[in-house]
C-alpha cells in the first residue's frame, strides 16, 4: 500500500500546500495547533476538498482536480478515526461496528466479518451498551473495530488520544501499536505529542504553517530536526539566534556565547538562523580543565532549580551576560544534588548542537 498526497487549499488567510508519501509504514504529521495537520487527513478522506492537487492510495486516484476526479468518502475507503472518535450515540456497540460493513453485499460474511472484530478488540461483553456507557479507552477500542471492520484501503488517526486521561494513554498505546502492526498497511498519524509520534511512528513530517517543514526517519527528525519550530516540536528547549564567525563558530546572540560546532554541519551555518541544543544534552564540565578540556565549556550562573519527580531542571544564564536568555538543564537528582552551587561549568557539546533554518 502507498500514498501520494499533492494539494493546496485556502481557508481565509491561512494556505495549506502539502506534498508527502508513504508506503507500508506510519507516518506522522507532527505540528502544532493550526498547522494544517487535521486539515490534511479530511483532504485525504475526502471531508474537505483541495483547490488543486491530487491525491493517490494504492495506485487509485481519489482526488485530481485537473482530471476532476473527486470520488466520495464512502468510495475512497479510507479509515478516518476522529479525535472524538464520532460514534453514533443513539446505537450499540454493536450497531456501531455493524455500520463500518455495510459495504459488504453478503449478510453472512457481514456478520463474521463483525464477530470476528468484536472478538478481536474484546468487545463481547460491550455490544448492548451506548458509547455514553463507555469509557474512553472503549470507545476508542470500538471507533478502531468500526473503522478495520470496512477494510479500508489507508487508516488515518487524528490525535488518537488527545480525549484520554494521562493514565490511560501509555496502555492504549500498546494496543494501537498493535493494531497498526496488524493493519499492515498505510497510516497516518496526526499529533502534536512528541513523545507518542517517535513511539508510534516509523517516519515523521513536521507541519509549520500549513507546509512540511521537514520529513525523515523518527531518529532523523529528533536528531536534527532541521527548523526552529521543528526542534520546539522535538522537545528542544534551548535556542538561539547566531552569527557564523569561522569556519566551524557560530555566535549564538541570544545566549551571549560562542559555540563551535560539528564539522559535519560547519558547511551549512551560513544557512542557518538559529542553534539549539536539547536541555539533557547538556554536560556538567566539572573536569574540563584536566587533560584536554572539550570545546563549548562555560561559567553559568545558576537562576533558578526547579524540582521534578526524578530529576532537577537548572536554569542558567552565561556569567557576566545579564542581557542573556536563560538556558535550562535537565540534570538527575542526585547528580544535582552533589554538585549543587551557585555557579558552574557545564560543556555544550559540538556534536550536539542543531543548526536550524527559521
């Protein structure tokens, strides 16, 4: 299975101009809210319709608007599972999966072809109840039975858990895990959760503004995510504005530092605005001055140490920049807690640095 998405559509002043593909794999639209994410997979169901593009699953054209092809969302087969998960509240569980086969001709196909998911998602004991009787682990469970049981040709989630409880999400993410696995085809994920996107997804497309920002491998992605709002999305707390100053340094503006960097980026700061590093990527340089001390180390000023479960999150500003942003510095507890002091030495390290376009 595969998918070719090419399409450009205006809602007001916002644009969206999106191109990706996929094939046997999942793959994740990763942006913030207003970035054209939802918007994409309705395109792609057929909900909304493109001004121009086109759009192609498993070698079948759905939409091609110079060919005027724009077949409906019950020809396109296409699996959309909704935020709300959209079940019809006045059925059954039952009724509701037996919704998702209506296409199939035969009646008794229909009826094992509902068994057997029924079956599978462990909804025997469910089926007479109302999705207001359910919890939302459950109605997700049937929204997933009701949507697999149509045999869709893509399957596409749009922020599969944004209406869960925290707890639940860690479970239910097993199970989605593996329905995607057993699904065996094309998906598409959307979210703005980094952490669920680099757990379900095997690629990912950052969405900025209605446009893709970047596409690659999760590891590409979270390794070097290319773009300012790419490393915010990642998870990245720390950037700054910088000015090339050598062949492999950069003076990042914001942090009142300069920073040299891997010789495998040096080429493309010139065509950077912005470095960034990760706040766990950042190395306490208490013995930097024995042996050979490594490049980046600084004096920082502790600001502020604010306290989580496992872990303390140290903000730190350069020493003598008192117009400098803060930088934070995620450290394990006792770590912190044997070095803890007022000032000192941390080391940010060449190989660590992301050079990001705007």
């Amino acid at each position: 299975m595969s998918i070719y998405v090419d399409i450009e559509k205006s809602y007001g002043t916002f644009h969206l101009s999106v191109q990706l593909d996929a094939g046997d794999e999942t793959l994740a639209l990763l942006g913030g809210s207003g970035s054209g994410k939802s918007l994409t997979l309705k395109c792609i169901a057929g909900i909304e319709r493109p001004d121009r593009g086109s759009i192609v699953v498993d070698g079948v054209t759905l939409f091609d608007s110079e060919r005027r092809i724009d077949l409906s969302p019950q020809e396109r087969r296409t699996g959309l599972v909704f935020q709300n998960y959209a079940l019809f509240p006045h059925m059954t569980v039952l009724e509701n999966i037996r919704a998702g086969a209506r296409r199939e001709p035969d009646a008794k196909k229909r009826t094992d072809s509902v068994d057997r998911i029924v079956d599978r998602f462990g909804l025997g004991c469910l089926t007479g109840h109302t999705p207001a009787m359910l919890s939302g682990g459950q109605q997700q469970r049937v929204a997933l039975a009701r949507i697999l049981v149509s045999e869709p040709r893509i399957l596409l989630l749009d922020e599969p858990f944004s209406a869960l409880d925290g707890h639940l999400r860690h479970r239910l993410e097993d199970e989605l895990k593996q329905v995607i696995e057993s699904f065996g085809k094309t998906v598409v994920l959307v979210s703005h959760n980094r952490r669920e996107v680099f757990r379900l997804s095997d690629r990912i497309a950052v969405l900025e503004e209605g446009r893709v920002g970047a596409v690659g491998t999760r590891e590409e992605i979270f390794r070097n995510p290319g773009t300012r709002s790419g490393a915010v999305l990642t998870g990245c707390k720390n950037i700054s504005r910088i000015r090339r100053k050598g062949d492999r340094l950069v003076e990042a503006t914001d942090w009142g530092i300069d920073l040299f960097v891997d010789a495998e980026l040096a080429d493309d700061a010139e065509q950077k605005e912005y470095a960034g590093i990760r706040s766990h990527d950042i190395a306490w340089a208490g013995h930097a001055n024995s042996g050979n001390p490594p490049e980046n180390v600084y004096r920082f000023d502790v600001l502020d140490e604010i306290e989580n479960p496992f872990s303390y999150t140290v903000i730190l500003r350069a020493q003598g920049q008192s117009d400098a942003e803060p930088m934070q510095w995620d450290m394990d507890k006792p770590a912190w807690e044997r070095i803890r002091t007022p000032s000192v030495d941390v080391c940010l390290p060449p190989e660590f640095i992301l050079l990001l376009k705007k």
